[in-house]
C-alpha cells in the first residue's frame, strides 16, 4: 500500500511540474513561440505516459483510451526532434512533410485494431496477460525502442552540425545553450534507456522488476523536468537560432569543384587576410558580443563563403575562436595597464565583447594558460 501511495504521490509532483512548465512555455512572452509549443507539447505527452498510476484509479488501463495513452509515447521522441530542429534553426516552420514523423504512432496503433481495439474486454484481458507471445505487442515493443535509438542518433547529428556552423559564423556567448541542450539530450537518453530495462523486465518473467525501475524512473523524470524547469525561468529566451542555409565550410570546399590557379589563390588569401586583419586592429568590431562573420562580410565587402574559408580553413580557427583571440588581446591589455588595476575581470570581460564569466574565462586560460585573475597576479 505503501509503495503504490509513493508512486501516485511521485507521478502526481512529476505531472504538477510538468503541466505548470508547460503552461509556462506556452504562455511567456517569446520570439520562439514554435519551440516553446514543440517542448509544451513534448511535456504535455511524457505527463500523459507517466500518468497510468493516477488513470489506473479512474479509468481501465485495458480500455481503448488506455491503450492510446500508451502509444502516445509514439509522439514524444519525434516531437523532441523537431523542437531540437526549431530552437537550432531561426527560420524553422512547421511543414506538411513533418506529419510523416506520425507514422510509428499510426502504424502501431492500426496493428492492434484487430486483437485490442475492436475486441471485448475479456479479448483484451488475454492479450495482454499473453502478451510475450503476442506478435502485435512485440512489434511494438521493438517498433518503440527502434525508433528512439534512430531519433536520438539524428538529435545529436544535428547538434554536432549546428554547433559548428555556429563556431565557423557566430562569436556570441550562446554556445553555451548548445552544450547545454546536448546534456540535456544525454539526460534523455538515459530515461529512455531505463525505460528500455524497464520494458525487458515487462516482457520477461521478472515482471515485477519492471514495478520497481518504473519507480526509479518516474523519480527521474521528476529531477529532469525540474532541472530544465529551473533553467527555462532563468532563461526565457535560451536559444539563439542559427539559419538553416548556412554550411560548413568543409561542405563548401567540397562544393567547390574549379579552383583559382594555386599562386593567384594564395595571392588573393594574403591580400583579403591582410585587409581583414587591419579592420579587426583599428575597427575592434570584436567588441560587439554579437558579432557574426555576416556583420564583418558587409562591412569590410568580401563575400560571407570567401571569409569563412578562409578563417576557418585556411587560419585553422573557427570564427568563434579568431574573434575571441582579440578579445582576449584586448583584455590582456587592460590587465596589464596599471592604471587600471582596479577595473574588475566582469567589467573588463563586457568592455572586450564577452557577456558570460564562464565563457571569457574558458576563452582567456584557452589563450593564455591563465586565468584571467591569475594572469593579473604574474604580472
């Protein structure tokens, strides 16, 4: 008695938190209004699975409505995906062609409609009290597990792309909500994945080992949620979105099928890194925190594809980092001027162009070996 008062008390804060998040992102006053309804959604669907302990006391879990309950964790992995697609790209619309991430959720739904759906309740009883010999709910199993491991693989894919093309176009501090959004995702594959033992159990003659993990895992999903509930309310706009047509310049080397002779190339490389380097020294556009290679292109009239191949190709740095390397030049000056000893390391790291602590700090002992206050002491 205990145990089941644990388990409707634990999934009852987990579904408060969930649904009072959900409501959150829905309602805040945003740009990303398609991201914020994506993970409502996302949030609205995980409630609605881990709410059979709370159901189980009003409706029949062997009911047609419980069953589709249970299906509905068809949705949750795939809507993830477009909400990690949306926050990733600034020019994301939802399209027709996403319907098709529906299919597992029909497919799997349309095979129990001969034995579950369109069956008497004692129908259902036999099927599911048989059902490690029932092709239908095996199917289904594997069907489910499959396609998270597919999902999960294209999540992180899509993470590692879009982090590079922001580090090859972008020197902002909003990396951080990449690394941030890639924890976020190993967290979820660690629910899945004690979902995954959770269900072996289910099928196995250790049922009841199965009671114990869905314990577990309802308390996890309950830190999770908190977790980025916290994180949501310090950060309402987390994300800033990269467009969706830029490459990387890997790709765009290899698109480039008729080079310039090799001496005129260089030639023009030398040239073009000259002129950026002068406008970088007596411009310091680095100084803007949300300098973009687009800004400097415009500026300085050299086409974003030429400038970018030539940063990150040929100087072997990302944008993020070349532009950091003068901000970190800068901040070394003002460190090293006596006149200003009593300028603090926040004021210095907005006065170079930083706007995070954790990042100028990250970037200046890249640079340096130091911290920037350790640096201060040597000198």
């Amino acid at each position: 008695m205990n145990d089941i008062n644990l388990l409707v008390i634990t999934t009852s804060i987990s579904l408060f938190i969930s649904l009072f998040l959900a409501i959150f992102l829905l309602s805040v006053k945003t740009k990303q209004k398609t991201s914020n309804a994506l993970f409502a959604t996302f949030l609205i669907i995980t409630a609605i699975d881990l709410s059979g302990p709370l159901l189980s006391l009003i409706v029949q879990n062997l009911s047609n409505l419980g069953m589709l309950r249970n299906t509905l964790a068809f949705l949750q992995i795939p809507i993830f995906y477009l909400y990690v697609l949306s926050v990733c790209y600034s020019d994301f619309k939802l399209k027709p062609k996403y319907l098709l991430h529906l299919l597992p959720f029909l497919l799997a739904n349309v095979i129990l409609l001969p034995r579950f759906y369109f069956v008497n309740v004692a129908s259902k009883i036999n099927l599911l009290q048989n059902r490690q010999s029932v092709l239908e709910l095996q199917f289904n199993h594997i069907l489910f597990h499959t396609q998270i491991v597919v999902y999960l693989i294209a999540v992180f894919m899509l993470l590692r792309k879009t982090k590079k093309i922001y580090l090859e176009n972008y020197a902002g501090a909003n990396i951080k909500s990449y690394k941030w959004l890639f924890q976020f995702t190993i967290a979820l594959t660690i629910l899945y994945l004690i979902a995954l033992v959770k269900n072996i159990f289910k099928f196995s003659q250790y049922e009841y080992i199965s009671e114990w993990v869905n314990s577990g895992l309802l308390i996890f999903q309950l830190f999770i949620t908190c977790w980025y509930l916290l994180k949501a309310l310090n950060n309402p706009s987390l994300f800033r979105n990269i467009d969706s047509k830029l490459k990387l310049v890997a790709d765009i080397i290899l698109e480039d099928k008729v080079e310039e002779p090799l001496a005129e190339n260089e030639k023009k490389q030398d040239e073009t890194l000259s002129k950026l380097q002068q406008f970088m020294m007596a411009e310091k556009p680095y100084l803007n925190p949300s300098l973009t290679i687009q800004d400097i292109s415009n500026t300085i009239q050299i086409p974003t594809r030429e400038l970018s191949i030539l940063i990150n190709h040929h100087l072997n740095q990302h944008f993020y980092d070349f532009v950091n390397s003068y901000r970190i030049e800068q901040a070394m000056e003002i460190l090293k001027d006596t006149t200003k000893s009593k300028v603090t390391i926040l004021e210095i790291l907005y006065q170079v162009g930083f706007n995070s602590k954790s990042s100028f700090n990250t970037a200046f002992k890249k640079h340096t070996g130091y911290t920037p206050t350790d640096y201060r002491k040597t000198l």
